[in-house]
C-alpha cells in the first residue's frame, strides 16, 4: 500500500467520526470531569458525572450494573452527561448516555457545521465509540461504533425536536 493511500484511509476515517479540536481528554472513572473545546468563536464544554462500583464477573452480578463492559474493574458507571454550548445548556436525553459505561476518553468537533461530541470506553473486545451530534439548540444523533470498526454504526438514532399543539 503506498503510503499517500494510508494517509487518506486514516484522514477519511478521522472526518467520519469528527474532525478533532484539540487533544482527546481522559474521563475519570468517578467524579466529575470537564471536557473543552473552542469551536470558531463558540466554547463547548462537557461534564461528565461519573462513580465507580465493584463488581464480580459472576452471573448475578453482570445482570445488575448493565454499563459496565467488563473490560476493567472496578466497573465506572455514567451517572450524568450535560453539554454546554456557548455557554448554554443543551439538553441530553437520558436515553443517549445510559447504556455508556467505562467511558475512558472524550473530545469535541466539527463536522459540516455540527458540533460532535466524541466518547470513548471500554476496552479490547468490549471497547465502544459514541458519536453526539448537536447544532446550537439541541442533540440531532447518537451513533454507536464498535471499538475496532469506526467506519460501520451499529446504532444510529436520532432526536427529534417535540411539537406543541396549541
């Protein structure tokens, strides 16, 4: 393969799940960790509220903490994701972090004037990358990738704003 090839294959592969702003920040495994970026003129901010929970690779136990991936111990469950842009908040529906667990790293950018919100966890086999995009008002989608394969989502879903009858 010429190099010129490996060097578009990992360009390409870089704009499909966003266009970094800065270094990829570490997400503690409890507490609070802050994650930023300057966007153009606009800061993003991300909180991530997290704790960590024993847990043993026993049946019972497994079924209990549904997060954890198993890849380490303790188990770091995600309590709570708020996204600030520009210094207002966005709202994150619940449903879009949840199932995230053992979330090891995150980092923002840019792609076709969407913010995206990157976050990584798990590890080896269990390991995991979630795609937030966002405009200015609000969450528009959530992809999931596999760990090993950052070209193919194994979810996708998408946020709707609600409509108020009058």
């Amino acid at each position: 393969m010429k190099p010129i090839t490996l060097i578009g294959i990992v360009l390409l592969i870089s704009c499909q799940i966003g266009e970094p702003q800065g270094q990829s920040s570490k997400v503690a495994s409890s507490g609070l960790t802050r994650v930023t970026a300057t966007l153009g003129k606009a800061r993003a901010e991300a909180l991530f509220r997290t704790s960590v929970v024993e847990v043993s690779v026993s049946g019972e136990e497994r079924r209990k903490f549904v997060q954890c991936t198993y890849s380490r111990l303790p188990c770091s469950l995600t309590e709570n994701v708020q996204v600030l842009l520009a210094g207002k908040e966005v709202f994150i529906p619940r449903s879009a972090y949840s199932d995230l667990g053992d979330i090891s790293a995150a980092e923002f950018g840019v792609v076709n004037s969407s913010i995206i919100l990157t976050i990584k966890g798990g590890d080896a086999s269990e390991a995991y990358i979630a795609v937030l995009t966002f405009n200015e008002q609000r969450l528009i989608e959530r992809r999931l990738y596999s760990g090993e394969d950052a070209k193919h989502p194994l979810e996708i879903s998408h946020y709707y704003q609600p409509t108020t009858a009058d």
